[in-house]
C-alpha cells in the first residue's frame, strides 16, 4: 500500500502541471488550431486577432485584453505614430512595429556634359578625361576609346 502512495506526488505533478502546459503548447498536434489560437501566451504570441491576458492565456474581451490592446474588440485601433505588437498592445519602438525597413539611398544621376555643335575630332584626337571640356564627337568611322582615366581618345 505504501509503494502506491509513493507515486501519487509524481502522478498529481504530471496530470495538474504537466498535461496542461503540453496541450496549451503552440506545437501541441493533440488540439486543433481553435484549441491552440486561445491556449497559454505565456512563451509565444496569441493568434492574430486575440489578447494575451495578465494571467498568460489567449481570448478576447475585457478578460483578456486590457486597457491599452489593439486587438480582441476592446482598444481599437492605434493611435497616430503608434503599433499593434504582436503580443495585442500598442505602442511605438521595435518591440511594437518591429525592426525599421531601411530606405534606399537615391543613386545620383550623371549629366551628360554638352559637346559643342559641330566640332569634330579626327583620329587621334583628344575626345575624353577628366577635366576635358571639348568635342566628344568623333569622325566617321571613328569611336572616342577610353584610355585613362585622364584621357580618351578617337580611333
């Protein structure tokens, strides 16, 4: 009789503690999606729509979404500037709108620098570099071939 009493702790411990907190698991297959969306909150999340209330569980309504929640048909929206963070509450920061998207930086746009009307260089001539302002326009058949950086020119 007492070997018997010796496992009742054990036993009281798996079935009252437990059992609970594996079926209230997010990644429980025993409960289906319904039973899982209004379990514990107390390590991950509710469902998209649901409160986590003070006592860890998942629901809607005043019971489960205090003063301040953005989801569950208590708060409302946001205000202006403010998040709805995953876990029902607003507020401002990354722990409420998540990591910022940086904004991409404009890439400059050259402007192509004007060559004088109607002045033509002929083979081997300068029609390029840095600094150079005169004609780019080359003779037929000829092509402004960059040298360096400092010079260009037609062949």
């Amino acid at each position: 009789m007492h070997a018997h009493l010796s496992i009742l702790p054990a036993l009281s411990f798996f079935l009252f503690f437990l059992i609970p907190q594996i079926l209230s698991s997010p990644l429980s297959p025993l409960l289906t999606l319904q039973e899982r969306q209004t379990g514990s909150c107390a390590l991950a999340p509710c469902a998209k729509g649901l409160c986590c209330s003070v006592f860890k569980y998942c629901g809607t309504g005043p019971d489960y979404c205090q003063a301040g929640s953005c989801v569950g048909g208590v708060g409302g929206t946001c205000a202006a500037g403010q998040c709805c963070s995953s876990w029902g509450y607003c507020g401002t920061g990354v722990d409420f709108c998540g990591t910022p998207t940086p904004t991409p930086t404009p890439k400059p746009t050259l402007t192509p620098t004007p060559s004088p009307t109607g002045v033509v260089v002929q083979q081997w001539g300068q029609c390029g570099g840095s600094g150079y302002t005169g004609s780019t326009i080359c003779a037929q058949p000829y092509k402004c071939v960059v040298e360096s950086v400092w010079w260009a020119s037609c062949q």
